[in-house]
C-alpha cells in the first residue's frame, strides 16, 4: 500500500468513527431521555395511586357519606317531611341502606331528584360525582382513570363503636397514562372511611321535641361532673342504649335485653324527679323503667341497669 492509499484509508477510518460515535451518542442520549421520562411518568403515576387510595377516594367516600347523614336528619325534622326512618327491620329500611342510597344517588329513594342538602349550588355531593371530580383531576395530570362496575351495592355502611359510622367500598379501576405504556389495574380494593357522629344532630331530640341537640361527646368525670354534663346535654357511651342508628329509626330495632353495644345517651337537665327516668330516650319516648337509681350527688334518676355508664354501683 503506498503512502496516499494509507493516508485516506486513515482517514475514511477516523471519519467512520466519529459518525459511529455521534450516533452512538445521541442514541444513548435519546435512549436515556426516553429511560428518565418513562421514569418520571411511573413515579407520577405512582404517587398519584398512592394518593387515590390514602387520600382521593375515602375522603370522597367520608364527604359523600358525612353529607348523606346531613340530608337524612334535616329530613326528620318536624319542619321537613320524614320523620324517623322507618323499617328498621325491613332490609330495604335500614339507616344502614337508607344512607348508602343516599351516599351513592343523592336521593332517599334511587330514581328520585337530589335531597336537600345533597345538592348545594349545582354541585351534587353523591360519591358517583365526588368520583368523577377525582377523574378529572387525574386528566389534568395526564393520567386516564377508569373506574368499573361501580354500584349502591358496592357501598357497605355499619358501625363498630358508638362514636363513628364506618363507610366502605369496593371498587375497580385502572389508570393509564395517554401514551398507553404505562399502567396499573386493580381488579377490586376495598377502601374504608370513618364518619364521626359528634355534632350531628340528635334524632330522638330532633323528632320528638324540635330542638336542635348536638352529638357532643362528654369530656366530664362521672358521677361528680353529672350536674355539668347533664346541664350543657352531653353524650355519653352506653352499652344499654340504643345506637345512633337505632335513634334514626325512633328506637325501631332496639331490644333493651339485646342492645347492639354502640349506645349512647344524655340526661334531660329539667327531669330531676325520682318519679321518672333523666335518661333521654327514656323520657322523651315514654319508656319509664320500674327500677331507678339516684346519680350520687345530683338529683337525677336513672334506669338501674345503667349505673355502670355513669361509673356507680346501684
């Protein structure tokens, strides 16, 4: 090979490369743009699942549910329409149905226009819509969320203590994002929610007198405080009352031999009479036990079997 041919032979060599190398380059580095946006589009996606389940949907169930509750006990007052909730004993009456129907349409009866208070200036507080605000967030952020096989029967509404109503839900739904390569579906998850019943208004108080009584939990001592607690119509946990649900049905359901163990009940200031019984639903729905106690120290009478509630011994 002489000189000349070595040289260009060199050259086309060093030329070649650097294409080579360039597009090697700009591979790598297209490659790695397209690794980190994958990336960052799976960390989006991620951190918007986690929040979807910790956060977006039980706190549209508890909204949803908290003003289903609302709309019910504005619906028994005397100056509204519908009394107590009826049938307790019939499935289809329950408290338990009632404000599932309520949470999942809006309406006391699904098919019917929105209840009052379910529907405040055009925005319809049942979890279908709370849902679809979720989905709309979720299209602001590139991601596309389709939830399925969503009905009433998905919702489940109960209690397990005296203070909370437990609201809970089973629902599926995936989530893509707008190119299609990334994402996740989940076939069913149950997402759970607690509605504290405090500050609600009181149904018994509500249908049976029209006053407007908080669900305010007592923080006072008993029996020393019982004259406190009793003047500002605090509420206590009892085993022997009827629940929260059990007062949305007037007492419908509740056998006193066979309480449900999530009572609670308060003391009327004015009935201190050994003739009567303070214990509010007692009074107010003329169940006058035989056997009354005196709360040390006051001048309230109480039905005997609950002396424990107020921490005495009969």
């Amino acid at each position: 090979m002489n000189k000349k041919g070595f040289v260009f032979t060199f050259i086309s060599v060093i030329l070649i490369s650097v294409i080579v190398l360039a597009f090697l380059i700009q591979y790598t580095s297209r490659t790695k743009i397209n690794i980190e946006r994958t990336n960052t589009e799976v960390e989006t996606m991620n951190s918007f699942i986690k929040s979807l389940n910790n956060d977006y949907m039980p706190r549209a169930l508890k909204i949803s549910g908290n003003q289903a509750v609302l709309a019910l006990l504005n619906c028994m007052d005397p100056e509204v329409e519908c009394n107590y909730i009826e049938g307790y004993l019939d499935n289809e009456g329950t408290p338990e149905t009632k404000i599932r129907d309520v949470l999942y349409s809006g309406s006391y009866n699904i098919g019917e226009n929105p209840m009052e208070l379910m529907e405040i200036n055009n925005f319809n507080y049942n979890i279908t819509n709370t849902l679809n605000e979720i989905i709309t967030l979720a299209n602001y952020t590139g991601i596309d969320l389709t939830i399925d096989n969503f009905d009433e029967n998905s919702i489940t509404i109960s209690q397990t203590d005296p203070w909370n109503i437990d609201v809970s839900m089973e629902i599926s739904y995936s989530i893509k994002n707008k190119n299609n390569d990334v994402s996740w579906v989940f076939p069913q998850k149950t997402l759970t929610g607690k509605i504290p019943i405090h500050n609600f208004r009181d149904p018994i108080y509500l249908v049976e007198s029209g006053l407007d009584v908080a669900l305010t939990k007592t923080t006072y001592n008993l029996p020393s405080e019982v004259n406190e607690h009793a003047e500002f119509t605090n509420f206590l946990a009892c085993s022997e009352s009827p629940s929260f649900f059990q007062r949305m049905t007037g007492l419908s359901g509740f056998d006193p031999e066979n309480p449900s163990g999530f009572g609670i009940e308060s003391l009327l200031e004015e009935i201190q009479s050994p003739s009567f019984s303070a214990i509010d639903y007692q009074y107010l729905m003329e169940q006058n036990p035989d056997s009354r106690e005196i709360i040390p120290g006051s001048d309230y009478y109480i039905d005997s079997t609950h002396c424990s509630c107020y921490n005495f011994e009969c």
